[in-house]
C-alpha cells in the first residue's frame, strides 16, 4: 500500500498528517509530490524526508492533477502492482480515515474507493456551493448520485494506475474528470463515510475560484457554448431563408437542420471527448433521432403548459432549460459515450502488472544530493529525496 501526497507550498500540517500516519501504520510507504513549491518550502519538504518519506518533484507548480500524474508514475515503476492512496497536504483527512479507506481496496479491485463528507457542521460556503454544483453535474452528465465529488481522500487499486495517468486534466479538474470517466471505462465508484474536516475556513486551500471552476465545469459549459452557437445559427438561418423563400415552413425546417448539422459537428468533435470513437454515420442518425424527439416534445410540452395557463416566455424558459437538460444527459451518456471500455480496461490491467510507466507525462526523477539514510528507516521506506532532471 502507497499512501501519495500531492503538495504545493505545505505548512507544517503535512509533516503532523506523515507523523501521525506513520505512527499508526509505521510500515505503509508515504510518497509525496512537489508540485513546484519553491526554494521557500524546501524545509517542509526536508522534514518529511527526515521522517521517512519518498519525496519527488519539479520546477514550477502544474497543478494537482499533474502531480497525482507525477505519483502515479513513479509508483508504478518503483512500486509496481501496489495499491495507492491519495490524501491531501493540508490536514483535513483524519489518519483513521485515510486507513479506512485502505482497508477497502482489496475488496474493490476494480473499482476506486471515495471518502466521502457529509458536510455538516461548519463548512465554508465556497466548498458547499462547489460540491453542490459538480454533485448535479456528476448526476446530469452520469445519472449516478455521488454526495461528495470533490474529496480529495480516495484508493485505487493497482490495477486502475495505466487508466489514471491517461485521464485528461492537470489541475482541479483531473479528479471529476475521473469521476465522469470512470464508468465509460468500466470501473466502478465505492464510497466509505469519513469526517468533514475544514481547518481555518480551507485558508490553505489553494483553489482558484474563477479559473478552476471554469477547468471543472468545462464539459457542461462547452455544451452550453454549443448550445448557444447552434440558437444563433438557427435564428440567422431562418431570417435568411424566410426573407429568401418567404416560407415560413421552408425556413423552420432549414434553419433546424443547418443549426442541427452544426452542432452535431461541434459536440462530435470538441465538445465530448469520445465523440469520434464512434462512425459518424451511425452517431449522426441518432442525433436527428434525439432532434426529432426533442422537437416533438417540445410542441407537446408547450401545448400542455399553454393549456395550463402558463405565460409563452417563462413556459418557453422551462421547457427549453429540461430539454437542454435531457439533450446533454442522451449525448453524454449515449450519442457520444466511450465505445468498448472492456478492451481498454484488459490493457489497463496488463500494463499495470507490467508496472508500465508512460514516460511523457513527467520528466525522468534521478536522487537528489541527499546522500544520507536515516538510521531507524521504517520499512522499506526510502529516505532519498528525487526531483526531475533539469
């Protein structure tokens, strides 16, 4: 078992969580990741190589998701077939916790293992609203009820490490993206209750609330860019057309099936990320099927609301937000899912077992001036520190 630490400019809550594991499971391996923290926190980094940590890292921060990347790499070719555990630097995972969460792995050994908070108690309200909005964006984009998306607490088993480090992201966002990806690739998503712990009101967190929101909703907020462009082709179009033809119905139709055309084109190819897996032939019939019905229910749901007494604009709203809704849960779940997870998921396993370590996600690590091994080593834990070649 490997627990893996991801850390960017640590204070000394990282050293007490190493501590504090180390004393309650002395012969679990620690590896911890800098992620480009800086000449400044080289004494934490120091510390938790004195107290028997693997310490890896590089220049110039890239995120938490590139430096789970960076673990998982070195893991799988220094530790290969060991399964690891991700907790975060600043303190909010109870040790029992992180040991809990161990404990489920060899029961799940192909699925990931969440901790997952409750957030009751005295939550920040920007880490309430976040887990909130990417809850309903799991559901919508999964049809599957996770409570917290957002934990930084989870297991995976050795056999999963070749599929994470091939999962897009670099920063906050890798750790939904493997949330929405999980199920396409075949692998299931245990949870286990841990504690809801936020120290200082999470002012050691090292979240951005513009930029990384933007990065993890980006598959909802591409859709909703897609959605958009389409309406403003459709109206473009139908002016053109209804001015040209002076048909009405000539217009409508033509309208929708270029503004149709074009979305398709555009969520086949940039907004889901498996959309070219699939013949676009087959995966474009479908799509005006799903047009076709959406159009449908539209005119039905309208008549229903205008005999309701409804007012057109707000009953318009309703009925375009749900089919919007409805249109991005088919094409997610559907249209455009990954095809064949079960051949992606055997070459996973093999390369796992062959501890295979993709080398163009982080540069080579080589031991750093660190010469000395620390009497009292734990384990087989190493004591050298390693950072990338320059």
């Amino acid at each position: 078992m490997i627990i893996l630490i991801p850390a960017y400019e640590p204070d000394q809550q990282l050293l007490r969580l190493i501590h504090s594991i180390l004393t309650a499971a002395p012969k679990l391996t620690i590896v911890v990741v800098d992620d480009g923290s800086g000449p400044d926190y080289q004494p934490v980094f120091d510390g938790a190589t004195g107290l028997g940590c693997t310490v890896i890292g590089y220049a110039g921060n890239r995120g938490k998701g590139h430096a789970l990347k960076a673990g998982f790499d070195f893991i799988a070719d220094r530790f290969p077939g060991r399964e690891v555990v991700c907790a975060d630097s600043d303190g909010q995972h109870r040790v029992e916790d992180i040991l809990r969460v161990a404990e489920q792995l060899p029961a799940a050994p192909d699925a990931m293992v969440l901790g997952t908070r409750n957030f009751s108690g005295n939550v920040p309200a920007r880490s309430k609203l976040g887990n909130t909005a990417t809850r309903w964006l799991f559901r919508l984009a999964t049809g599957e009820h996770l409570s917290d998306t957002q934990t930084g607490l989870r297991g995976y088993p050795a056999a999963m490490l070749a599929w994470l480090r091939g999962v897009p992201g670099e920063r906050y966002e890798y750790e939904l993206n493997l949330l929405l990806e999980a199920k396409q690739a075949g692998y299931q998503i245990r949870t286990v209750g841990i504690a809801t712990v936020y120290l200082d009101h999470n002012s050691g967190s090292h979240f951005r609330p513009l930029a990384d929101s933007v990065r993890i909703y980006a598959p909802l907020l591409k859709f909703l860019a897609s959605s958009l462009a389409a309406f403003i082709i459709d109206t473009a179009a139908f002016l053109v057309l209804n001015a040209v033809t002076d048909s009405v119905l000539f217009a409508v139709v033509g309208a929708r099936g270029m503004s149709s055309a074009a979305n398709f084109l555009v969520n086949r190819h940039l907004v889901f990320r498996h959309g070219r897996e699939r013949p676009a032939a087959r995966t474009g019939a479908r799509y005006f099927a799903l047009v076709l019905t959406l159009l449908a229910a539209n005119l039905a749901l309208m008549s229903a609301l205008d005999q309701l007494a409804v007012a057109a604009v707000p009953a318009k709203l309703l009925v375009e937000a749900a089919l919007l809704a409805v249109s991005y849960c088919v094409q997610q779940r559907f249209l455009f899912a990954r095809e064949q997870p079960a051949a992606d998921r055997t070459k996973d396993l093999a390369a796992s077992h062959a501890g295979a370590v993709d080398p163009t996600h982080i540069p080579a690590m080589v031991p750093a001036q660190f010469p000395h091994s620390l009497s009292g080593n734990r384990g087989h834990q190493s004591t050298h520190r390693f950072r990338s070649l320059p």
